[in-house]
C-alpha cells in the first residue's frame, strides 16, 4: 500500500506499507537459520522487500545541485572557555556531488542530502532546495552478490543513487529483469557513466523497504501496520520561515472574560 502525504508546510512524504500472503517454504528442524517455524510444517523464509522511486526534482528550474552536508566532530578550543582546554564540537562540512553516483545514507544520519538550485537564494542569501530525509526503515538489497540479483537488481543495492535526467531512463527495472540475473533487460549501473551533474537537470533514485524478519503472526496474512516505511522530503531555505504560519487553516485562540453572577 502506498500514501503520498502532502503537508501544510509543503513538504512530501512517501510511504509504503506491505501486507498479504506470506511465500514459505516446508519446515526443516536443521534449516531453522534461514527462517523461523511460523505454522506446524511451514517455515518463514527471510526476504527483503525493496521498492525503488524516482524522484524528478526541479526547483525553479531545471539547473539543480545536490548538496550534501557531513557533521563532522573536530577538536576545538574557544578563549570564552578556558578552563575546558580542547574539547569537542560537531561542525559541518558542505560539498556538492559532482558526478553521478550511488550511495547509502551517512552513518548515524550524520548528513544532509538537498536537491537545490545553485542560482536562487532566499531573502538571508541560503540556497533554495528540498532536503530529502530517511525514514525509519530505508534498507537495501542484503544479498549484493546472490547469483539470483547478480545484475538484474543494482538499483536495490544502494539506499540512493543521483542521475542526470534523459527521456530515455524512464524505469529503474523491467519486468523481464527476474529471468535475466546476467544480462538484464534494464541494466541500471548503465545510467551511471560518469555525466556531470551540477546545475543539471537531476533525478534522485530512493529505495523504502524492510528486512521481513517472518513470524507466527504472518499467517494468514502479513500485518501492514508493523511495516511502515516513509520517507519525507521537506523544504530547505526556500521561504524566510515555515510556510505553516500564514496558513488559514490554523486555529485562532482568544482570551474570554467570564462574568460570574451572584445568587
């Protein structure tokens, strides 16, 4: 199941919910490793599930950057306090992606990925973009070496990956890519060669998905509200303040004077 949430302060969320029957095996006492007992003979295989989007952004305009900022932890010393001598500070390090690539998300979520456009500013001189956030269970492809998804599914092996935009990149995957693990139909690792992407026109290849851990309670159906998985992207220095205060649709509040009588 799939919600596309569209916030009151312009920002998108993605999500993916999955539900239905449960593809099992035969239960084998020795082979437990590869999946829990679920049912008195059927066994729970371990599988993931990954579903990959495309996200075409243009903000104002097709000449787009990603912008990617690190939090890196530097030793620093400050004259206001001297009696801590060197200790430790988080600052950031801002680059811009110069080429088109695949990539997971920083660990511990020590970065920040936008999609801006290196021309336009906002009124304190920020560059106006969308950043794009994981959300709880972003995961990718755990076999990259399986002779199963040898090259018929690269575009599940990485969390994102950033392209430059051609009409004739439209699909990730194709339908005939399962039967084909050696020579797939749509090879995606084809789209990366190398093309320059600052201030191009861009597309950002995002993967939501989870590990399926099987249990009991899969039968008969898997339960979709164990499984969400969003992703959000939210705007980042397009406006001077959040877009959510001049709405219309806020409450207003106003202090009553009650008047009590006597009796």
């Amino acid at each position: 199941m799939f919600d596309y949430g569209f916030h009151m302060d312009g920002s998108l969320e993605v999500s993916v919910r999955a539900s239905g029957y449960l593809q099992s095996s035969f239960y084998y006492p020795t082979q437990g490793k590869w999946g829990p007992r679920i049912q008195q003979a059927t066994q729970g295989s371990l599988h993931d599930h990954i579903i990959t989007f495309k996200g075409d952004f243009d903000i104002l305009g097709t000449g787009n950057s990603l912008q990617v900022s690190e939090l890196k932890v530097v030793n620093q010393s400050q004259p206001w306090f001297p009696e801590l001598g060197v200790f430790e500070q988080m600052e950031m390090d801002v680059s811009i992606m110069q080429e088109e690539k695949q990539f997971n998300w920083a660990p511990n979520n020590r970065a920040m990925y936008v999609v801006l456009n290196p021309n336009a500013t906002n009124a304190w001189g920020e560059l106006r973009g969308y950043r794009i956030v994981p959300g709880r269970s972003d995961n990718h492809l755990s076999t990259l070496g399986s002779p199963w998804s040898l090259k018929n599914s690269e575009f599940a092996k990485t969390h994102l990956a950033v392209s430059r935009q051609h009409d004739t990149e439209v699909f990730a995957n194709s339908v005939q890519n399962a039967n084909l693990p050696s020579a797939p139909q749509q090879d995606f690792t084809k789209f990366f060669d190398g093309e320059d992407i600052e201030n191009e026109d861009l597309v950002v290849w995002f993967n939501l998905g989870m590990h399926h851990f099987t249990r009991s309670e899969d039968v008969p159906v898997c339960v979709s509200i164990t499984s969400p998985v969003p992703l959000l992207t939210i705007f980042r220095s397009l406006s001077t303040r959040k877009l959510t205060v001049a709405s219309c649709l806020l409450p207003r509040t106003s202090s009553i004077e009650h008047k009590m009588g006597t009796c």
